[in-house]
C-alpha cells in the first residue's frame, strides 16, 4: 500500500528512494552499452553523482548492533532527561510539545547513524573507477548479462 499511496510523513522520503534508485539503475544501464563516448560516460558520472548524494536515505538500514545500541542508549538517555524535567503541561499543549519531542528524537538518531553507518565498502567504492576503466580500456562487458545468459544456455 505504500509504494500506491505513501501517507505524508512518508511521501519524501519515497521520492528520495526513488530518485536515488533510479539514479543507480541509470547507471548501471549507461555501463552495459557496448560502446561508449565521452558524453555517455559523463551521463554515468553524472547518475553515480546524483546516487551518492541520495544514498544517506539507506543509512537507517546499514545500523549495526552496537550502533543500535548507541541509539537505545541515546533513546532512554532523552527519555531520562524528560521525566527529570516534567512539569505540569495544558492539555492543549501536550499534543504540540509530544510532536516537538518526537520529531527532536528522530532528528538525534538520524544524527547518530549518519555518524555511525556508512557506505564505505567495496562494491559502492568501485563503481567509482568504473568510468576511468572504460575510459582505458572500453566498454565492460562483465557488466552485461549476456555472458552469464549465454553460459547459462
């Protein structure tokens, strides 16, 4: 239902997904052509750029264990601090205040695993030399499936 109709706390960060994605797949495709031209490979450059600016929106799903930890700890860190300081709130303003408290909470775990995670690993990182290699040698042709289509034959 919710790549039909995302709700609104959820239609950004969809769109975020998908311009991302579509980035990465877009360049993927640019990589599989046969044969390349200086304009072909900067389109290429250009997806990969635009997938490394948007990859930040997968980060909440590389946590490790102990990063979790950290924002559970964060977590009943904050929650500590609130019963420490509640006072006596109007009803019309605990609704208001609990939004404010939520929205900060979230904003400090982001914080935390964009300093935690990262997508420093090899896959990622050799997609960015893949320009120079075609550049030197020519188009890839491990980057198309027809090799493994015809093997599978």
């Amino acid at each position: 239902m919710v790549l039909r109709q995302p709700q609104g706390s959820q239609v950004i960060p969809f769109k975020h997904t998908l311009r991302c994605l579509r980035a990465l797949v877009d360049f993927c495709m640019m990589a599989q052509d046969r044969s390349h031209t200086s304009d072909t490979i900067a389109y290429m450059e250009h997806y990969l750029d635009q997938f490394h600016e948007m990859q930040d929106i997968f980060l909440q799903f590389r946590v490790t264990k102990r990063t979790q930890a950290k924002v559970d700890e964060q977590q009943r860190e904050i929650q500590h601090q609130r019963t420490q300081m509640s006072r006596p709130v109007a009803p019309a303003n605990r609704r208001r205040i609990r939004d404010d408290n939520s929205e900060e909470e979230h904003e400090r775990r982001m914080d935390l695993i964009h300093r935690e995670s990262h997508f420093n690993f090899i896959k990622i990182h050799l997609l960015s030399n893949l320009s120079d290699h075609i550049r030197r040698f020519g188009n890839i042709p491990i980057c198309s499936t027809e090799f493994g289509q015809l093997a599978h034959k």
